[in-house]
C-alpha cells in the first residue's frame, strides 16, 4: 500500500513534516520541476531527486545546472512516465497538475506516480484552489484545477484494498 499525501493548498508546515520523514529521503521524484525551484532544496534534503518536466528547454537548463550525481533531470510527461516501477520512495508535485490539461490526464498522471512509487511510498502534492484570480493568472496558460473534493476517490482505485473478513 502506498501512503498518499495530497495537500490542496500550499501549505508550508505540511510539506516540511513531509520531507522530513527518512521514507520521503531515499529517492524522490520531482514532477514539473519547471526552472528548478524546489530543485536545489530537495537535493539537500534527499539522498537522490530525479527532477520530470516535460518542457525540454526547462529540463535542459535544468540539467546544465544540477549535478547529475545526487540529482538528475529528465524531460518527460507526468502521464507517461518514463521510469521504472517501484522506483521512488517518494514523489512531489509543487503547483503541476494544474498544468495538465485534463482531468483524465490528471488521472493517468495519478496511475503513472503510484506505478514508479515503491510499496509504503509517499506522494505530496501542493496545489492552488480554483478561483477567479487564479483564472486570470493562467489566462494564458493551461488551468485544470483539481478539485479537493475529488482527489481521494481519484486515488483509492488505486490503492490496494483489504481484504474482507467478514463472514459470508
């Protein structure tokens, strides 16, 4: 079973308890990493960071930037990804699904993270709320808010059920 962690709206003491933990340390995935601003933090804070974004001039300058040693920076798609299963001990996405232009992407995405996390894995996500200025901040850009509502059904399917012991 994998422990999801899904914060909806950004929120500092969270995130900190979260990366705090050893099981969040080993090997984090860092999805839409963008210009590297978690990047360098999550480096010190982690044994390993595999930094995903899917636009090739960020993960480019990124890369130039990293030190491809304890970090290393890949360009790909949150909703194939390209990495192995069971992979992470944790994975963080800071202010990325919104970017995805669909809530089915969104879900694929959800799939991919919880097929790279290893068993007992953590996922973080920090999001902003839907909201007329944040309509506006994205005019030009993609804007797919995830509903804070609906995130804990998206993600149970995915998580393995108990079994019933119930008699009958």
């Amino acid at each position: 079973m994998v422990l999801w962690v899904a914060v909806l709206a950004l929120c500092n003491t969270a995130a900190a308890s979260a990366v705090d933990s050893r099981r969040f340390r080993a090997w984090v995935l860092e999805l839409g990493a963008g210009p590297g601003a978690a990047t360098k933090e999550l480096g010190h804070l982690a044994t390993r960071v595999t930094s995903l974004d899917c636009d090739h001039a960020f993960a480019a300058k990124l890369g130039a930037r990293v030190d491809g040693v304890s970090v290393t920076v890949v360009q790909g798609d949150a909703a194939t990804l390209p990495l192995s299963d069971g992979t992470f001990s944790s994975a963080i996405a800071i202010l990325m699904f919104h970017h995805l232009r669909s809530e089915q992407l969104q879900d694929l995405a959800f799939a991919e993270i919880w097929r790279v996390l290893r068993p007992a894995g953590v996922f973080l996500a920090l999001e902003i709320p839907d909201g007329w200025l944040n309509r506006v901040g994205h005019i030009r850009s993609t804007f797919v808010p995830v509903t804070p509502a609906s995130v804990f059904a998206r993600l149970t399917p995915r998580v393995a059920q108990a079994p019933d012991f119930r008699p009958g």
